[in-house]
C-alpha cells in the first residue's frame, strides 16, 4: 500500500535562509510524487512533480525536490526563503488505483522577517 | 470557466439536516476528485469520477455520504444526516484525462460546520 509520511508539521525560519520540508514515501511500485502549496484562503497549487524522469525536479517558485528511491524520500528545499513562502505545504504520493493521491498531513512554513 | 468554481463558499447547518455541495470542474477536464480537509489531518480521499462513472467510491467515509456526476462536468457532494464530524472542508479537483501523472487543479472549497 502506498503512503506518505511529512516528518515535520512545523517548520519556522528566517527571510533568506534556506528552507527543508521532509517527505518519506512507501510504495508498492515506481510512484508519481508531487509537492501542493496552500497559501491561507487560497486553494492548492502545485508546486513541482516527480514521474521518473529527473530525479532532481525543479518547481514554480524556486522550490526544488530530489527523489531518492534508496531513502524512500522526497524533500522540498529552497535556497533563501521569502516571506511570500508562508503556507502549508503538502507532499503527495499516487496511489494504488487510478484517481487516487494520498496526500500527507501537511507542513505549515512559518517565515521570520 | 477559468477554474474549479465551487459552491457554496460556506455552509452553516443544523445536526441531522442533509447538505449538498456543487462542484463546477473545468470545462473539458474528465477527471473530478473530492477531497476532505479536516484540522490538522491533510487532505483525505473521498471519491473520484471518470467521465460520469465512479470507478474509486472506496473513500466515502459512510453510507451517508454520496456524490453523483452528470454531463461529465457538474458534480454533488451530498452528506445525508449531518453530524458534527463531518465539519471540514470540502475540495473539489479536475485533471484533463485524470491520469496519475497529471496535475490537479483545486477549487477554493466549502467550508462546512455543523452544529
């Protein structure tokens, strides 16, 4: 069965420093990955997608993640955080019928002036 | 339209009345999901539609919650006997073809709360 564990469900830094948001996954078979931002009021947006292609995926905003199947993880990182990069970041992992995504329990990115 | 419309924004009920909850996808997309978000618990899988057909129910939490889909486009969320519970709220996502690869669109949710 596949799931999705987010190992941290705050995480608070500073403008300008960098940012880590840790995604372990469990998967039957090659799992899609994905990485959904939700800013406060606003709906979910994806930020970046994992589909066995490049390991290392680049993501609208900066964000980046590398898939690494020996770690089962998938983190997202950002070099410098910016104060617009407060939301709750959610870490996905495709499921094991069509049509289902298995969304973790979030991490909520606090950024400090 | 432009993106996934969902209705209503809000809803204020009493226990034990019945809710329903409209999900507008984007035009041509085949794919429609609803999800609930509830505090602190991510978003949990409720059910998922392929044109009109529901090939994945397996996430509707009782026989008191049901969804339809007519037309391929508009979907229903309907809660029957509304308990206290079942204050969350409520996604609705489409995906053009509904493939596990493809990104989902969301709309903005209704919140509901039940008294």
């Amino acid at each position: 069965a596949q799931s999705v564990t987010q190992l941290d469900s705050h995480v608070s830094v500073s403008e300008g420093t960098p940012v880590l948001l840790r995604c372990n996954y469990s998967s039957s078979y090659s799992p899609s990955l994905f990485w959904y931002v939700q800013h406060p009021n606003k709906g979910l947006q994806l930020l970046l997608k994992y589909t066995s292609a490049a390991t290392l995926v680049k993501g609208i905003n900066g964000f980046e993640a590398e898939f690494k199947k020996s770690e089962t993880s998938f983190h997202l990182t950002k070099p410098s955080a910016h104060m617009s990069d407060a939301a709750e970041y959610f870490c996905v992992v495709s499921g094991g019928s069509q049509g289902n995504l298995i969304f973790g329990k979030g991490t909520k990115l606090s950024v400090k002036p | 339209g432009a993106g996934v419309s969902q209705s209503p924004s809000n809803k204020v009920t009493e226990k034990g009345k019945d809710v329903e909850l409209r999900c507008d996808p984007i035009s041509g997309h085949t794919a429609l999901y609803w999800y609930r978000q509830s505090l602190g618990q991510g978003l949990e899988f409720l059910i998922y539609f392929q044109g009109n057909s529901a090939p994945d129910k397996s996430g509707l939490p009782s026989d008191r919650f049901s969804a339809e889909r007519t037309g391929g486009s508009v979907s229903t969320l309907t809660i029957q006997r509304t308990q206290q519970e079942d204050s969350a709220v409520y996604l609705c996502a489409s995906s053009p073809r509904g493939s596990v690869h493809e990104k989902l669109f969301f709309g903005s949710g209704t919140q509901l709360s039940v008294l």
